[in-house]
C-alpha cells in the first residue's frame, strides 16, 4: 500500500509540474518599423527584412547579355553567359583495384 501511495504522489507532482510549465505564455513576437530616406522598411526583432509587406518583397534579378533559352534562362552553352554563374568542382576519391 506505501509503494501505490509513493506512485500516486510522485504522478501528482509530475502532472503539477507539466501543467504550470504548459500555462506560461509565450513571448509576443514584434515588428518595428525604421525610416529611410525614400520609403519606410519593416524590419524584425533581428533586424532582417518583414517579408510580411510589400517593399520588402523585392527579388533580386540578374540580366545577361547572350542568349536565352524558350523559356528565359541563360543558355549555358555560350561564353557570355558563363560569365554570371560560378560553379564548384568537386573531387572525387577514386579507388585503384
């Protein structure tokens, strides 16, 4: 019977403990905003960009100057347009028998 009582006292305070920790609120999350000289810019508690409005939701296009495909994109064959994209090589390990 003192080792059923044990359990039921340490799930009481286990379950007391869960509870008061499920109650705290969470911090509110808030949104500044800053002046510029041409437009005002929404920014976040870490000083990111609010992609939540519409100046901030500019996207970022590069042109270039040779060819396109049908469907708008640089077309890789050309020297020009070699130019505006890096790419990495990566080594491989190659195994002799």
């Amino acid at each position: 019977m003192k080792k059923l009582m044990s359990i039921v006292a340490i799930a009481a305070i286990s379950m007391s403990s869960l509870f008061a920790v499920a109650q705290t609120t969470p911090a509110k999350k808030t949104t500044t905003t800053k002046t510029t000289k041409s437009a005002t810019t929404h920014l976040k508690s870490d000083g990111t960009p609010d992609k939540r409005y519409k100046e901030n939701k500019t996207s970022s296009t590069t042109t270039t100057a040779g060819p396109k495909k049908k469907d708008g994109t640089p077309d890789m064959r050309y020297k020009e347009n070699k130019k505006t994209t890096t790419t990495t090589k990566s080594t491989k390990a190659v195994k002799k028998p």
